[in-house]
C-alpha cells in the first residue's frame, strides 16, 4: 500500500513468479491492483505516522488468523504499482509538497 500523508493512495497485491518466492516486481512479480478494507489503510497509516513518515510503502501480510504490518519503507518504489493501478504517483507526490508547504 502507497501511504501519502494521511491517506493511502493506492494498493497492489504482489503475485511471486511461478519458481519463485520473492514478490518483488523489479524482480519479476507481477502486481494486481486491490481494493483494501478501511481497516488496512488506517494500519498502514498509523504504521507510517509512527515512524514519521510522510510517505511510504507498507507491507502488510494477512492470513485467517492475523494481520501483520512486515515492512514500512520510506523510499518506496512505485513503478509496478503506477502501472498496476493507473494512480500517477508522481503527480499525487507533486501536489501533496506543494500543500504541505502551504501548511
């Protein structure tokens, strides 16, 4: 999920290439788009405010039993992920500094 400030501005499921076991899309996985539950978003934005960050990428893994934030990166790339969903990620980043500096 793409944490922008207080909100998240997009989020991918990452599928592992058949032989493989790493979700990274720079190394071949494939990136689906996906509509999280409210619940999710709030995670990944507290995960991030907690940190300080402004932005970032947040790993969340979910099973039956649990949901665990794995990951919080504050250099996240969006590359599968702007193709995935179609979100301009660059433009979103552009026009949130703009009002950020307002503030």
């Amino acid at each position: 999920m793409f944490v922008l400030g207080e909100k998240a501005i997009a989020s991918i499921h990452r599928i592992a290439r058949p032989t493989e076991w790493k979700t990274n899309v720079a190394q071949g996985a494939q990136a689906k788009p996906v509509q999280l539950p409210l619940k999710l978003e709030k995670l990944a934005v507290n995960a991030a405010k907690l940190l300080g960050l402004l932005y970032a990428g947040v790993d969340i893994l979910e099973s039956e039993k649990r949901v665990v934030v794995l990951e919080v990166n504050g250099s996240p790339s969006w590359q599968g992920l702007q193709k995935a969903t179609g979100v301009n990620v660059a433009e979103q980043l552009v026009q949130f500094v703009v009002d950020y500096m307002k503030h």
